[in-house]
C-alpha cells in the first residue's frame, strides 16, 4: 500500500471509530448499524449481536432500557495495529461520562477491531467491546 493510501485508510478508519461513539449518543439505531459491515458481529459483555437487525435490535433494546439515558460516549486514544488494502485491526479506548446528574466517570474500556472495507468505505466487521473490572453492572 502506497503512503498516501496509508494515510486516507488511517483518516478513514478514524473517522469511523469517531462516528460510532457519536451514533450511540445520537439514538439513531440505523446510523449505529451503519458502521458495520451487514454481516458485523457486535460482541460486549452483555451478549453478542451477529448481523445488522440484531445490531440495531440491540441499541435499540440499551436505549429503550435507560442505560444510555445521560450518558456521554466518548473515544480515547486509537491504534490500527494492522492495515491492509481491504481488512485492518484496530483497537481503542472509551469511556462513559454522566453527562445528565452529577458529573462523573460511569465507566471505561477498550474495543478491539476487525475492519473491512465494503464497495470502499470502510465498516466494522467485528466489535470486541471489554469493560474495565470498575465497573459495576448495575452502576447505569
């Protein structure tokens, strides 16, 4: 891969990692499967969802359910750890603020990535979400 198409891969992966946090906080359930690819597999520690309706299904169920009521989602530092012309890896950090009572920290972690590109954009096409041990289920 030549340097210049390094360099839009990396913009472009980025930007993505950067729009699925602003999606969640969006509450807009198709814009969160967006960033997948159809076949995407969104795997947290609450359960695992394999394709784009579960995807959606599955925001949809976190925003219906309050756990995303007040929250802010927000990226932290990012690493392609690998590029290709069509797949890469990736992983990155996040956390979680209150963003509606008494600011705070509700919780952090790390995502780590497998990344396609689809008919050239590229698209998550499995999301492995880990929550740090300070967390506690039943804080949101």
């Amino acid at each position: 891969m030549d340097t210049t198409q390094h360099f839009i891969d990396t913009v472009a992966i980025t930007a993505l990692l950067n729009n699925y946090i602003l999606s969640i906080d969006s509450h807009n359930n198709e814009q969160f499967a967006d960033n997948f690819t159809d076949d995407g597999v969104y795997d947290s520690p609450w359960g695992v969802a394999e394709g784009r309706a579960a995807i959606v299904n599955n925001i949809a169920y976190w925003h219906s359910s309050g756990i995303t009521k007040g929250k802010r989602h927000f990226m932290g530092a990012s690493r392609i750890t690998s590029l290709g012309d069509t797949e890469a890896q990736a992983e990155s950090n996040y956390w979680i603020a209150e963003a509606e009572t008494a600011p705070g920290i509700v919780a952090t972690g790390y995502y780590l990535d497998t990344l396609k590109k689809v008919n050239g954009t590229w698209k998550i096409a499995h999301r492995k979400q880990v929550v740090d041990p300070s967390f506690k289920m039943n804080a949101e």
